[in-house]
C-alpha cells in the first residue's frame, strides 16, 4: 500500500561538536551512489522490506552564520534527529532547548524525532548516562538511541529507526 511520499527529509540539529557531519558521512558513504549535495545528503535504504529514501540535511551549523538557516531548518524537516554528545553535558542541555524549540515551531504536528547520544566509545569521559539519556527521551517523547560515529555503532539502526518512525505515524493516519 502507498500511501503518500516515500522519501523523507531528516534534519540534523544538536551543538557544535557532537557528530552530526560524522554521523553524516558515516550515512553518505553507505553508499557508492549516493547524492552529494553541500549539505544535504540523500540515500535510498531497505528497511523492512520497504524502500525509503531519506534526505540528510546537515546545515545547522551554516557558515554564514545566518540565523533564518536555523529557523529554515525546524520547518523542513519530516524527521529531526537531536544530537549530543555523551561525553559533553551541555550538549544534552542544549538537545533539551533545541526539543522545546522545534515543539514551539511545530506545534500542531507529531513530528518523529530520535535523541541521538553519540561518542559512546568515549567511555571513560561519560558525563550524561544512558538513563538520563532515556528520562529525556520520555519526557520528550521521543525515541533514543546511543551511537558511534567512530566506531560505526548503531549508526545503521539509527537511520532505519526514523524510517521506522515516519512510518509508524504514516500507517496510523
Ligand atoms: P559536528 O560539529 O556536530 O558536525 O561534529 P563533527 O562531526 O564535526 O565531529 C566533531 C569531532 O568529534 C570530530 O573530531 C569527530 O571526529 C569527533 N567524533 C564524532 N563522532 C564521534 C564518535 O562517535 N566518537 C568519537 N570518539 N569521536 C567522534
Ligand atoms: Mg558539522
């Protein structure tokens, strides 16, 4: 059954430093024949038997410094992926700011958003736990899952988690 679009534009949001380009790359090179774009990466996936294209966008942190990049961003996406590091507070601070504010920009929609805790190789410089990590995601009612960019662990599972989220809200409308 198709139903709707079958490509999905995901946007990486989360504080300087954390892994996103990584994680984005990691995404890109998946794939010999993948589009690059600047920025903006796109990637067809098999998950569940079902084709999904997604289109990465990582320009958060635009080199011009324009703030209407940023606010261009919480309207695009289909799917946000909110990243911070497991090794630096402050980013899981600011992963809880940047969830308020993509609510406040989004209200009326059920937008499916994955809290990322990446640099989970850096195992001896944790600061955020993976329970606080889970608190988080439950307040924010979003799904979380810990990667590595580094070491490639559970990047592939991130991308087919939000294909499986997108879904789950598709097949419940
Ligand atoms: P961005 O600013 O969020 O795009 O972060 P980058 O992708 O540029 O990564 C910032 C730094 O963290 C780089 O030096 C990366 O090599 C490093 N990095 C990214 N992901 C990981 C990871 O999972 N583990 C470790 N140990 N380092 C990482
Ligand atoms: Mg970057």
């Amino acid at each position: 059954s198709e139903s709707g679009k079958t490509y999905y534009r995901v946007v990486m949001i989360g504080e300087h430093g954390v892994g996103k380009s990584t994680l984005a790359n990691i995404f890109a090179g998946l794939n010999t024949d993948c589009d690059v774009l600047g920025d903006t990466y796109e990637r067809t996936l098999m998950v569940d038997g079902e084709n999904a294209t997604i289109i990465l966008i990582d320009m958060w942190e635009n080199k011009s410094g324009d703030d209407w990049i940023q606010d261009h961003c919480m309207q695009i996406g289909d799917a946000y992926l909110i990243v911070y590091s497991i090794t630096d507070r402050a980013s899981f601070e600011k992963a809880s700011e940047l969830r308020i504010q993509l609510r406040r920009a989004r209200q009326t929609e059920d937008i499916p958003i994955i809290l990322v805790g990446n640099k989970s190789d850096l195992v001896r410089c944790r600061e955020v736990s993976v329970a606080e990590g889970r608190a988080c995601a439950v307040v924010f009612d979003c799904k979380l899952i810990e990667t590595s960019a580094a070491v490639q662990h559970n990047v592939k599972e991130l991308f087919e988690g939000i294909v499986r989220q997108v879904r789950l809200r598709r097949d419940s409308k």
